[in-house]
C-alpha cells in the first residue's frame, strides 16, 4: 500500500467501480487512489456489506442481514472488517509482484494459504449448474462470511490469473488493478469512460497550451 495511510471515506458504489475484470480485483480497489490521495472506500463492516451487496458476492438479502448484525454485535463486526481489510491488502501486495514479474513474499503466501484453509472449512462442495463449486455453509448471520468467500475466490484468482494481462491503472490518484482483455494487450486504463477520457483531456489541455505559448513567443 501506499505508505500514505488512506483516509476513511465514506463511498455509494456504482457499476463504475467495478472494472477489475474479478470480483477479487474490485475489492483490492476499494482503496483508491494509492498512487496519490489514496481513500479507503470501506470504513466500516457497513460498507463492507454495501460493497458484497454491489459486487454481487453474497445474495443482497444476506448482505442486509449481515449489516443489521453488525449494529448489535459490535466487537465481532469490527473483527471481520479488519479481518477483510487484512486480505484485501496482502492480495494487494501479491498481485503488485506478480505484475513486476517476482513472486510472493513469503509471510503475505503464509497468511493467504491460512485465510484460505479456514474458508474452504466454512464452504462444501456442490454441484452447481453442471460444474463443482465451493458453496459456503455458514448462516446468513456469520460476519466472517463475506471475507471467507472473497478467500477462496481469491485462491481461484491466482491459480488462473493471466499475469502477462494484470495492469495497474497508470491515472494519477488511481492505480486501480485490472486484467487487461482488449485484443492488443495495451489497455493502459482501468476504465476509457474514467481515467482514459481524463488522460485524454490532459494531453489535450497541455497541446493546446504549448501551441498558446509557441504563438505568444513567436
């Protein structure tokens, strides 16, 4: 992470915030802005909730029973939520690695392997549409549900994540990760719409700024 602690902001999630290409990546995206003002987009185990509700990871029925929980069990909510914050910074750090060609560090491996072992004891495997899955066992009352699917999700990222397609956002106060599934392999952004027309605004403001200059000294 940026060695800026991120402030706390409270975020509405929108269809925009999602352009990972994995759910696993959006979540790393919660912190944004980490090659600027990095924010925090999950303050509290609400938000965290909003965000599954969002990302569509757990149904939004559960999502909703899980945050009213959390307003009467405190102490576990604030467990799980760092519980999460945890995980999604130690996939943070993997996937920046991966993307520089190197490995894991070992401790980050250690800790992902652990978080994985615990969620796979809270999931069973059913058939699903055809194909095996994962299904998590857990009542819908279980604050820990949210990190313990984005675990073994997590796990399925990595064994098949394409790394020569894994980018991080070259926009300024961005730095989101992304798989990049454009046919040439150059997406430099995380999003045309976002970071890409804002790129383009610039290079425009600064031609036409350089072309006003040139005349003025000409």
């Amino acid at each position: 992470m940026n060695a800026i602690t991120p402030v706390l902001e409270t975020h509405t999630f929108r269809d925009k915030d999602f352009v990972g290409g994995d759910v696993v990546l959006d979540f790393v995206n919660t912190v944004t802005g980490r090659n600027g003002r990095p924010r925090d987009w999950i303050p509290s185990f609400g938000a965290l909730a909003d965000w599954a509700t969002a990302a569509r990871l757990l149904p939004k029925g559960q999502c909703q029973r899980l945050k009213r929980r959390s307003r009467h069990v405190s102490e576990d909510a604030t467990t799980a939520l760092g519980t999460a914050r945890k995980l999604r910074e130690v996939l943070h750090r993997v996937l920046m690695r991966s993307i520089g060609g190197g490995s894991g560090g070992k401790e980050d491996l250690q800790y992902l392997h652990q978080m994985w072992c615990h969620a796979l004891g809270r999931h069973s495997l059913r058939s699903v549409r055809g194909s095996v899955q994962p299904v998590l066992l857990q009542s819908s009352a279980d604050l820990e549900a949210i990190g313990s699917v984005l675990a073994v999700r997590a796990m399925d990222v990595l064994r098949n994540l394409p790394v020569t397609r894994l980018r991080q956002c070259a926009g300024p106060n961005c730095a989101w990760l992304f798989i990049d599934s454009s046919k040439g392999g150059r997406r430099r952004w995380c999003d045309m719409a976002t970071c890409g027309n804002d790129a383009k605004a610039r290079r425009h403001y600064l031609s036409k700024k350089k072309s006003t200059e040139q005349r003025s000294t000409g």
